[in-house]
C-alpha cells in the first residue's frame, strides 16, 4: 500500500525516469555560463562525457586511445606467446594454455580475470582523454561511490543465492530440476538436488582466485560495456532519450555476442542482464550497482561450479534448457528491481554538475571610484588624541587649559 503523502517516487516512476529532477526539460536546462560564452548543462550518465571540453573530435581521441591500449594489449599476449613457444622449443614443460585443464586451473583464472580487469585501466584512459575527467566512467560524481558498491554487492548476493536455492528446489520437488547436464553448468540434476557436494580438486586455492580476482572481472567488463563504451555512443547523440537507448541496445548486443556461440536462450539470458545493467547504471547515476549485481553473478556461478567439479563446462557452457533460461532471465530481472529500488532509496546522484570556472581578474586601468566587487571601505575614525612628545627647553610643557582660556588663541592680556 502507498504511502500516503509521500514525496518519494514510485518503483515505476523510478524505472522511466519521470521524476521532478529529471524530466527532459530539467536536465537540458543550461544553468552555468562560462567566460567563454558556453553553457554547462547538468548531464545523465549516457552523456556525461558530453560537457564544457566537448568537441566533435574529442570522441576520435578517446576512440584512439582505446584501440592503441588494445593494440599495446594485444602485443603485450603476443609476446608472451613468443616465450611460451621458445620456452617449450628448449624442452621445459610447460602447461598448454589453451588445454582446458589450465583454464579451469588457478594460474588460467587468475591470468583470465586479470586480463578482463584492465578493462578499467582502459576505460579510464579513454574518458580522461576524451573528457579530461577520468572518474565519470565510474560515476556521475566522477568518482566511484563505495557504499553504494559495497551495499549493493552484500544485497545482490543474498537475493541471487536465496532466488537461485530456493528455484532450484522448486523445479527439483515439482520433477524439473534446473541445470541438467545439458546445460553444461551448475548442480547435477540428478535425484540428489543439491546434496552432495562434490568438489574439484584444489577448490581452495580455485576459490581463492575467484573470490579475489572476479570483482575485478566484473568490474573490467562493465567498465568498458556500460562505462566507457556507452558514454562513447552517447557522446554523440544530442538528444537526451535516443542517447538513453541506443547505447544500452549497442552495448547489450556486443556484451552477449562477446561470449561466443550460444544458444537463443543463452543469448536472450545474457542480452536481458544488458539491458538491465543499462538500467541500472541510468537510474543510479554510475557503475556501481551493475558491477555489484555482475561481480555476484559470477561469484555465485563459479562457486557452483567448483562445489560441483563442473568450472570447465561453466566457462565454455554454449547452450540453456528453455526452462533454466527463462528462470535465470526471471532471477536477473527480480534482482535488478530490487536493487534498483535499494539505490534509489539512497538518493544518488544522479547528473554530472561541471564546476564553473572563477572569473578573470582585472589587469587594466580602474576607472576612478570604481570600487571592485565586494571591496568595502574601511569605517572612519576619529582621530584620537596625539601622544606627548618630547617638550623643548624653557617651553611650557602641555597641560589641561584653565576654564575661561583662549584655547585657539593668546591668553589675556599677552601680547602677540
């Protein structure tokens, strides 16, 4: 039941954007004039690269960077491959990277998660190249907002391993159990449900990484999907809703592509946690919350995984069951609105607000009584009475003046 008088907005209004503080006409209203003639508007996160250094080359640069640190990137892993060869040509005994036996070793996901972590580096290169403020990758604040992350991450965990539990229980007692063995990951979907546990081998140190090393995953991928790679497209888009959407749809699209062949379940399953994530990074104003939901998700999935012995087939899984797939786009979507809500009622910022620059200061002639902006003249002060000085030999030395004196001029009866 509503709240009756209540000022804050509903969960709907919430999701669309239709609040007091960001209706259209609101967040392109110029506010701040500059001395160069320009207007700084406050800006949602999809055009926050969109402010007073704004040019129509400035997204070139950015794009330049970004392709030169993949391409530095690129030669760095080529390099290492060329060790690897010579080192194998000299007879030492190397494991083969591309063997699934390494991938799903510590050293393979520690090396895996790492690489996709320096999405961040990247991403802040980018942004600071294009807009000369780094942090507004992360953040409208151009900073990141750690309660908001961390809070967000504690919540994200408990609603996906309570949802996750708690469905496949409910598949498993109504004769669908989640995660068969076609769909490549997560519990066995035999008559046991969850129990037992049959853990892989080196599961400690597994864990180790993966608790360590997967925020930092999560986080490169969002900073480069929904971060820079957003701000990019909507850098070029004018209009406040068409640089809402058409990065959110971009980004969505390539961040379900860039996981390779999948089924349209697996596909529709990874396109929705886009979009969502989209949602969530416009209506909080940063990455934070999207980082924590994603850094949840695969923390959940890879826990699973190693308490299962089936890391290989969660990293290289390529299709869903219809079912588990409409389960985990219905889980994603609940934890989202969740979490959105929870944001939400913390009040983010929500627009990039650019300081205004201070005015120059005067270097030429003053005209006369010009007095500058909030000089005030000092109060006037009588002038008190001089301190005596030295008196002069044979001189009267300064004393009161006798009632009825001349006090301006001779006494009576001198003569002058």
């Amino acid at each position: 039941m509503p709240r009756t008088g209540s000022s804050r907005p509903g969960f709907w209004s919430t999701v669309a954007g239709v609040t007091d503080a960001m209706t259209p006409d609101a967040v392109q209203k110029s506010t701040a004039p500059t001395s160069t003639g320009a207007t700084l508007a406050p800006r949602e996160y999809p055009q926050a690269l969109r402010g007073p250094k704004h040019r129509w080359w400035r997204p070139l640069l950015g794009l330049g960077v970004m392709v030169a640190g993949l391409a530095v990137l690129t030669g760095a892993l080529l390099l290492c491959v060329l060790a690897f060869v010579i080192a194998e040509s000299m007879g030492a005994e190397l494991p083969d990277p591309a063997s699934d036996a390494f991938l799903v070793s510590p050293a393979g996901m520690l090396i895996t998660n790492l690489g996709l972590a320096l999405g961040i580096p990247l991403a802040l290169l980018a942004t600071w190249a294009q807009a000369g403020r780094a942090g507004l990758v992360s953040s409208v604040l151009g900073r990141v907002r750690w309660r908001l992350l961390l809070g967000g991450l504690g919540l994200a965990l408990l609603l996906l391993v309570t949802l996750s539990v708690g469905a496949d229980i409910l598949l498993t007692q109504l004769g669908f159990p989640a995660g068969g063995e076609d769909a490549g990951a997560g519990p066995s979907a035999d008559e046991t449900g969850l129990w037992p546990l049959t853990p892989a081998s080196g599961w400690i140190a597994l864990s180790i990484v993966i608790l360590l090393t997967t925020p930092l995953q999560s986080a490169g991928e969002e900073y480069f999907f929904r971060g820079w790679l957003s701000q990019w497209i909507g850098s070029w888009l004018r209009w406040r809703w068409l640089a809402v959407v058409v990065p959110a749809v971009v980004t969505g699209l390539l961040f379900a592509l860039a996981h390779g062949a999948q089924s349209p379940w697996l596909f529709a399953d990874r396109l929705v946690f886009g979009l969502l994530a989209s949602l969530l990074v416009w209506r909080t104003g940063g990455l934070e919350i999207a980082v924590a939901m994603h850094a949840a998700n695969n923390l959940l999935a890879f826990g699973l995984a190693i308490a299962y012995d089936e890391l290989a087939e969660s990293l290289l899984i390529t299709e869903v069951p219809p079912l588990d797939g409409a389960v985990s786009i219905a889980i994603t979507i609940l934890t989202g609105a969740v979490l959105l809500w929870w944001a939400r009622r913390r009040d983010p910022d929500l627009v990039v607000t650019d300081p205004v620059p201070p005015e120059p200061m005067r270097t030429g002639p003053v005209a006369p009584g010009y007095m500058a902006p909030g000089y005030m003249a000092p109060a006037y002060t009588a002038p008190g009475p001089l301190a005596p000085g030295p008196v002069a030999p044979g001189a009267a030395a300064p004393g009161p003046v006798a009632p009825g004196a001349a006090e301006d001029g001779p006494a009576n009866g001198e003569n002058t």
